[in-house]
C-alpha cells in the first residue's frame, strides 16, 4: 500500500515537473535547463549597460535579494555581535568566503542557514543556499566585461532526491532573475577619465544610424532587447524595432545592407580641450560644416552630443536651410591636427549667455529667426524673441 502510494506520489510531480517546464514563457535572457535524475542544473545569461564594478555592487547588496531573486523572502547575517542592530543589518557584515547568513525562502518558513563560497570581486561570488531541510542550492554568479557593458551568468546546481526542485517554476519565475535584477543596476557604462579631468582631449565614439540599427536588432534575435530600449533617438528606435520584426518574420536574417553595418568602427570624434579652448577644427565654421554633413548622411547622433549650444544651433539653422533649398551643403572639411591657438582668430570661444542673446537678437531684428528656433532651451528662446519684440517697438 505503501509502495504504490509513493509510485502515485512520484508519478504526479514528474507529471506537474514536465508540465511547468514545457509551458511557453517570453524571456530576454539565454536559458538553458538541464535534469537527470539526483541531478538538476539550469543557466541563465543577460547583458547589461553597466560597468562590471556597477554590477557587483548590486549583486553583493544582500539585503535586495528579497527583491529580484525568487524562493528569497527574507535574508539576514548570522553574526555574533552584542549590537541588536547588526542582527539585521548587512553593513557590518564580512563578505568573505565562509562568511553564513540565513534565508527565510517563505514568510511562514524558518529560517535556513546558508553560506558564501566564493569571492572575487567584479569577477564572481557564489553561495550555498539551503531552502528546506532537504533541499539545498550551489548558486554561481559570474560577470564578464564587455564593450557595451557586462554579461552575467547564473549557474544552479542541486544534487539529491528533491534536485528538481531547482528546476521547478524557473520557465516561470526563475528564468527571469537576471531580468529582474536590471532593474536595480545603474547605466554605468562609461567613467571619466583623469587625463579627461586635466583637461586632456578626449574622444567620443559614435555609429551611423545603420550600424546602430544593425547592433541593435542583433542582440534583439539574441533575446537582448537592452540595447533596442535605450537608443535615445526615437526614430531609430522605432526603425530597429520594425525591423526586428521584419527580420524574425523572414527567418532571422539581416538584410544586406545592415549586415554591412555590422563590421563598422565607431568614429571617433576629437572634442576640444575644455581647459584651454582649443578645437581640432581651426575655425566654427568646419566645425559646423562637419556636423551638417554627418547629420545629412543620416547620423544625427553627432549633432545631438555636441557639448557647445552656439555651434549645435548654426548647426541646425544651417540644417533648416539647406532643406529648404536656401543653401547648398557645404564642403566635408577635413579635422586640423594643428589647431588654430591664436585667441583672435578662433571663434571656438564659448559665448556666455549674455553674449548670445545680445547676438541672436541682433540677428532676429534683422530677420534671421533660423537659429534663434533651433534653440532647444524653451526659457532662452522666450528671452531672445521677447528682446526682439522690445527692440522692434523701441524703433518705432
């Protein structure tokens, strides 16, 4: 009675096991499950737009894990201290190997005890995970840098009769961990650098909007949609994002010209010296007839990033114009490896604020209104126009 009892009992989970693990569940991560018996073992792999230093921050806050990681209710240091404080608190507790902790995996369950195993910072961490007295976790969490980023990687492996307990619910809920932990992960791709600090030129990398679209819908057929969702120009984001779906539609594969695009190098684009004023280009005027090529060419992300208003907005003007037939486009000019440095010539000086309006209203008094509408600071635009109004009155 017994045996066959315990026949019916084993067959009903292997029948609930195979059911929660066929049913069909969206992820953005690369899940692998892998079970024989006394033995299961799953994979997941997500990339992030962070550092790998902001990653481990993250994944080394223990007190969040309640918050991202599943069969995780409650976790807190198994210390000895005389502070009642330090009972529940990570601040004071030593993140070495050996060092345990308890894991509540319920509201109405015990607590577990649990350890970490391995420590290597910015690299891996992995802990020991006990959920039930019969039931324990090998959990690894290995982070790999990237040039866009980091790619995290979870292994769990249980051994043991309850091992498929591990896989249980992870098409669900557990293959979605890494998923749910980019929500606690700050964008930390890139950090100043000290030559930067000093006043150093630097350089910024950018990509065509073909490339941009390429890289993108890429890593969507890969289930990474990070990339798609943070482009900040939103008609390349809604041109990746069609074309994501057109790809899938027609098997998966790129069309020619965007797989062209793959291959591209960011350019890189010299900015001046903040420190000192200086330009790669020896005048404004290149300055400004580089960008309005790049942005008729179709990279518009150029334009978009330059740090200096005055030449972002005769950029745009210059733009507007030349749409409208009013000018032709101008020469491609070619960047200065000697910069002008004399202070008279070089009209990279940037205009204060004062100096602008004083400029922009001249300009709009005689009818040139191109610039002072390229603005993007609404508040300043109102200033100039309200000016040119007093102006226009006062010649009355």
């Amino acid at each position: 009675m017994l045996l066959t009892i315990a026949t019916i009992s084993v067959l009903i989970v292997l029948v609930l096991f195979i059911w929660d693990t066929s049913s069909g569940y969206e992820t953005q991560s690369n899940i692998r499950s892998f079970y024989r018996p006394f033995y299961a073992e799953s994979s997941i792999s997500h990339e992030y737009l962070s550092t790998p230093a902001a990653v481990w921050k993250t994944l080394t806050a223990l007190d969040g894990y309640s918050s991202w990681f599943p069969q995780v209710s409650r976790l807190l240091p198994d210390v000895n201290t005389q502070r009642y404080v330090h009972k529940f608190s990570f601040d004071q507790f030593p993140l070495v190997p050996g060092a345990r902790f308890l894991l509540r995996p319920n509201s109405w369950s015990p607590f577990y005890h649990s350890r970490i195993v391995v420590v290597d910072e910015n690299k891996e961490i992995s802990f020991d995970l006990k959920y039930n007295p019969f039931f324990r976790e090998y959990v690894v969490f290995s982070l790999k840098p990237q040039s866009y980023g980091t790619t995290v990687t979870c292994v769990r492996t249980s051994k043991g009769l309850f091992s498929f307990l591990s896989l249980w619910g992870f098409s669900n809920t557990k293959s979605k961990m890494l998923e749910n932990l980019g929500f606690f992960i700050p964008d930390e791709t890139t950090k100043e650098g000290e030559g930067e600090k000093n006043g150093a030129t630097t350089q910024a990398s950018f990509l065509s909007r073909d490339a941009t679209i390429a890289q993108a819908v890429q890593a969507g057929l890969d289930g990474n949609m990070d990339l798609i969702n943070t482009i900040v120009d939103k008609p390349t984001r809604g041109l990746a994002k069609a074309t994501l779906v057109q790809t899938k539609r027609k098997g998966g594969t790129l069309p020619d010209h965007l797989q062209k695009a793959l291959s591209e190098v960011p350019t890189a684009v010299p900015t001046k010296k903040q420190s000192e004023g200086i330009s790669p280009f020896s005048n404004q005027n290149e300055h400004i007839a580089y960008l309005v090529n790049l942005t008729l060419d179709g990279n518009d992300e150029t334009l978009n990033a330059v740090p200096d208003r005055v030449i972002r907005g005769k950029a745009k003007a210059m733009l507007a114009k030349i749409k409208r037939g009013a000018l032709e486009r101008p020469p491609m000019p070619e960047t200065s490896s000697n910069p002008a440095t004399s202070m008279e010539n070089n009209f990279e000086e940037e205009e204060n604020e004062e100096q602008l309006i004083t400029r922009l209203v001249k300009a709009g008094v005689d009818g040139n209104l191109d610039e002072i509408n390229a603005l993007e600071n609404k508040v300043l635009r109102g200033k100039i126009k309200s000016a040119i109004v007093k102006e226009k009155r006062a010649k009355k």
